[in-house]
C-alpha cells in the first residue's frame, strides 16, 4: 500500500498530526509526506461534517416544532400547527433526497431525522397501547 492510500484510508479515523507522525516514524521523510497527502487531498467527509450535519438536522426540527408551537398556541392560526409539522417534515424528506450527493452527511442526518419523526410517534402509539391493555386487562371485582 503507498502511503497516499493510507493516508486516505485512516484520514476518518485519525488526526492529520498522527498521520503525519506515523508516516515520518515508518521511514519517510517530509517531502514524500507531503507528496503523499496532496495527491489524498480529496475532501474526507471526517467527524467535524457529520456532527456540523446532525447539529444542523437537530436546529431545523427543533425550529420547525417552534413554529408549529407558535402557530398552535395563537387562536387565530391554531388550525395550522399540524400543517407546519407536516410541512417541515416533507421538506426534511425533500432536503434528504436532494442532498445526497452534493452533502452527503447532511443528507444522511436529515435521512436520520425523518425516520426518528415517523417511528417515534408509531412506537410511542404501541407503547401507550400495550399500557392500556396491561391496565385494563387486570382482576375485575
């Protein structure tokens, strides 16, 4: 293996220093190292994107159940609540298929987010089901 293909290959799962101290202790000197990482340069999606990502994912829904608050609790638009999750939500859908290939993690964490908001409240729903018929099901005098 050369020591671009490990560099590409470990970029996810180490840090540029430790890499670049590895190679240099296996023998290599600076300029073969810096060769090495300009030819792996390509952009490695890496820790920072993905929590920038599921950061970015956690402020959208937590701004869309806002507004959806907001507009419920005024009498005048109170009919709109449930439309603004549902709106929100197909926009996440529509933000999940349109990023996939230009902002992978991005899309990965909105793929994420819609599939928590569509179990969770099926989960939740069987949850609350199965307490009623454990509640209901008990000795009757």
């Amino acid at each position: 293996m050369t020591l671009a293909a490990y560099i590409r290959d470990n970029r996810e799962a180490f840090t540029d220093e430790a890499l670049r101290r590895a190679a240099a202790d296996a023998g290599y000197d600076e300029r073969e190292i810096a060769a090495a990482w300009a030819v792996s340069a390509e952009p490695v999606p890496g820790r920072k994107a993905n929590a920038r990502a599921i950061f970015t994912v956690i402020g959208y829904f937590i701004g869309v159940f806002v507004l959806a608050s907001i507009l419920s609790s005024i009498p005048e638009t109170a009919i709109l609540g449930l439309p603004a999750l549902g709106a929100g939500l197909l926009l996440a859908m529509f933000l999940w298929l349109t990023l996939r290939e230009s902002n992978p993690p991005l899309a990965a964490a909105f793929r994420i987010g819609v599939i928590i908001l569509l179990v969770l409240p099926i989960v939740m729903a069987l949850v609350a089901l199965g307490v009623c018929i454990v509640g209901n099901a008990g000795p009757r005098a």
